[in-house]
C-alpha cells in the first residue's frame, strides 16, 4: 500500500475522532483478553503467563481456537449490603464462558461469551444474573492495522464500590458499545487515532420500599483518542495520548442541572519493557472538563495512568497499578467526581502447582459538589493446579469504606469481608 493511501485512511480515522456530539465518560476495562479491539493484558505475570503442562490441550474447530470455561464458588460475604449494621449471607456463584478466536498468520477474530449467577441464600433479594458478549476483528493493511470491537454487557452496580446508590436490590444496568481503531505505523513512529461509542442504559430499583427510577443516569457516550508512540529503543517507548470526551443524558430530571458535558485529556510518558525483568507504563496529564449547566463550573484536574511490573525472579511478580480521572456520579444533582484508585499486587509460584498471591488497594472519590468517600482493600489467595482441567483456590478480601459522600449514596462507613472457594474447570 502506497503512502498516499496510507495517509488517505489515516485522516479518514482523524475525522471520525473529531466527531462529537452531547455524549459521555469512557468504558471501564472490563473485558477479556482474545478478542481484538477489547484485550486488557500487556504484560505476563506469574498468575497470568501460560502453563501448557496444566492447560487443556488446545481445541480447533474449523481453524478457530475454542476455550470453553466453567467455574463454581461459594463462600461468605459478611456484609452483603455494604452498611454500618451487617447482614451476612452465605454465597454460591457459578460462570461459564466460551472464547473463540482464530489462529490466522495474518487478520485476527475473536468472540467472547460469559454468564454468571451469583445467589445469596440469606438475602435472597440481593441474587443477580450478569452476562457479557464481546465481537472483535482486525485488519491487516500492510504494517497498518483496522481493528473494529462490539460489545453487549449486562451487569450490575454493587452497593459496597463508592459512589453506589444507596438501593434495597443490586442495580442492573445495561452497556452497548462499539470502538474502531486504526493503527499506523511510521517506521519508529505510530499513531493510532479511535472513537468509541456507548449507551448505558440502567434499571430502576426501591430505596427503604420506594420506587426511585434510575432512567437519569441513561447517557450515551463518544470518546475519540490519538495514541502517538514513538520507540526510541527496542521495546521502549515515548507515549502521548490525547482523548476528546462527550456525553449526553437521555432522561435529565425536572427541575435537576443537566449533566451532559464535555471533557479534554492530555497525557504524555513512557512505556518502557526491560528484557522480562520490568515493565513500565506511566502517563500523566490533565483533564479539562465543562459542563452544559451553568450551575456547574468547568473542572481541571491532573489525571494519570501507571502500571509497573517488577519479576524479581522468574517465581515472583509484583505489579503496581495507579488511576486518576474525573468520573460520572451516580446521585441527582452532583456532577461527577475525581476519582484516584492505587493497587498492588504479588504474585508468587511455590511450586509448579501451587500459585500465591496477595494485594492492597486505596480508593479515594472527591465529590465537585463537596463531600469525600475512601476505601481500602486486603486480599490474597492461593491457586491449585490440579491437573489440565482442573484449578482449586481459595481467597480472601476485606474491603473498608469510609467518608461523607452525596445524599443518596450508600453507607459512609463499613468493612466487608468475603471468603471464596473455587473450582475452575477448562474444557
């Protein structure tokens, strides 16, 4: 392909970034790796790199790779709710899913499909059903790459993460999303302008036995993002990214200040591989949002994303993980908040069938229209090769929340703990 087409699909991919209309902030990774367009691992772990000794031997139907998947967990949760007083529950959670991707030398497809049930048999009210379905293709155009995702997802809110409205009944909500991405490479320069398109929609619930509709937090999304990479060395480097963020609520409330708004970000560091022994990527910037209501004042805040991974040895991993942006809220009336969120996390292999692992977190959301919430997470685990089909683990996590948030959302102070066993079986 010659450079005049090459630069022809480039600005056709420019413009498709610049198109905005009233949409809103962008989809959380949530999605699982094998499908293009939606994979979230950049990096091997101890915990995520393969063990071809302990894995299903590889099934092709067709020149497809097909990994069915089945797991069932029960545990405890001792405080379902999220609240000050507790009310515990036992627990059962059983998922099933089914990749499907292709082994092409060039072009790739994947589809992802997962279910999940959980049940609480104390609180019955508060069982749920969750299901996922992701569609992703791409393209190669000579060094370039076309890279096109679709996805369903229907899910729901838990009452205990900050921000949570405050509802008797877990809140579902549904997200429908589409993102083409277009990746040009400029020999040790490349650029990868993308749109992404949203709509979440969320079902209504009861707070203390009234109806309280969540139909005004419906909102479409359009994030448009440039990804400019720059390697000045083998598997290093310089990165810039900048992302135009537009959002428009379907169902304002009488009488309420819209919460549509516009937002800029701009980001710029390093993604830096170190031979297996570390990896970094860390971006930095700022996020201009502003609002349509004049009742809210525009906002500029310094945003960041950050993951270092650290393997000591070829047994042990550390991976550390930094969040900062402006998110949606919840609650009538509040505008959004800046949200910073830090993890770590270690990984380490005992044996070849025994895995370990262990991890902390801090949580902390500052309300535009005043009032804060934190958190705070402790976990760990250890995982059972049993054999090619088969892995046991069981985990650990408290969870603390404490802070003065908006009117309507949950509890400001509380500690959870929640005990699971698991079996994991690949088919």
């Amino acid at each position: 392909m010659g450079t005049r087409e090459r630069l022809w699909i480039f600005a056709t991919a420019l413009i498709l970034l610049l198109l905005r209309q009233a949409l809103g902030s962008g989809l959380s990774e949530i999605f699982a790796d094998g499908v293009p367009g939606y994979g979230t691992a950049p990096g091997v772990t101890v915990g995520s790199r393969l063990h071809p000794e302990s894995e299903p031997p590889p099934t092709r139907v067709a020149g497809y790779l097909v990994k069915p998947a089945i797991e069932q967990s029960v545990g405890y949760d001792d405080n379902v709710l999220g609240g000050a007083r507790r009310k515990g529950s036992w627990l059962s959670n059983t998922n099933g899913s089914l990749l499907i991707a292709s082994g092409w030398s060039r072009d790739s497809l994947g589809l992802f499909v997962s279910g999940g049930n959980t049940r609480y048999f104390g609180l019955p009210n508060q069982d749920r059903t969750d299901g996922t379905v992701t569609l992703g293709g791409a393209i190669d155009i000579g060094r370039d790459k076309l890279t096109l995702g679709l996805a369903h997802l229907s899910l729901h809110e838990d009452r205990a993460d900050l921000d949570a409205f405050a509802s008797d009944r877990p809140v579902g909500y549904r997200v429908d999303d589409v993102r083409l991405l277009y990746t040009a490479v400029f020999d040790r320069l490349t650029i990868v302008p993308g749109v992404d398109l949203s709509a979440w929609h969320y079902g209504d619930t009861t707070e203390l036995g009234k109806f309280a509709s969540q139909s005004y937090r419906n909102r479409e999304v359009l994030t448009g993002s440039t990804t400019f990479r720059y390697e000045f060395a083998p598997l290093r480097n310089i990165v810039f990214v900048t992302r135009a963020l537009n959002q428009h609520y379907l169902n304002p409330v009488p009488g309420q200040a819209s919460s549509n708004s516009t937002g800029y970000q701009a980001l710029g560091g390093v993604d830096y591989d170190g031979d297996t022994v570390w990896r970094a990527r860390i971006l930095v910037g700022a996020e201009n949002r502003q609002f349509a209501a004049p009742q809210y004042r525009q906002r500029t805040a310094m945003i960041a994303e950050g993951e270092l991974t650290w393997n000591p040895t070829g047994m042990t991993t550390l991976r550390a993980n930094l969040t900062r942006g402006i998110e949606d809220a919840a609650q009538e009336g509040v505008s959004g908040f800046t949200y910073t969120e830090g993890k770590l996390r270690i990984e380490h292999e005992l044996w070849r069938d025994v895995l370990l692992n262990a991890s902390a977190g801090l949580r902390h959301a500052a309300y535009l229209q005043g009032g804060d919430q934190s958190g705070a997470t402790v976990g760990g685990g250890v995982t059972w090769l049993v054999n090619r089909y088969a892995l046991i683990s069981a985990t650990y996590n408290l969870n603390a929340t404490h802070g003065a948030g908006p009117l309507n959302s949950a509890s400001t102070g509380f500690a959870r703990d929640i005990a699971l066993v698991t079996l994991h079986l690949g088919l």
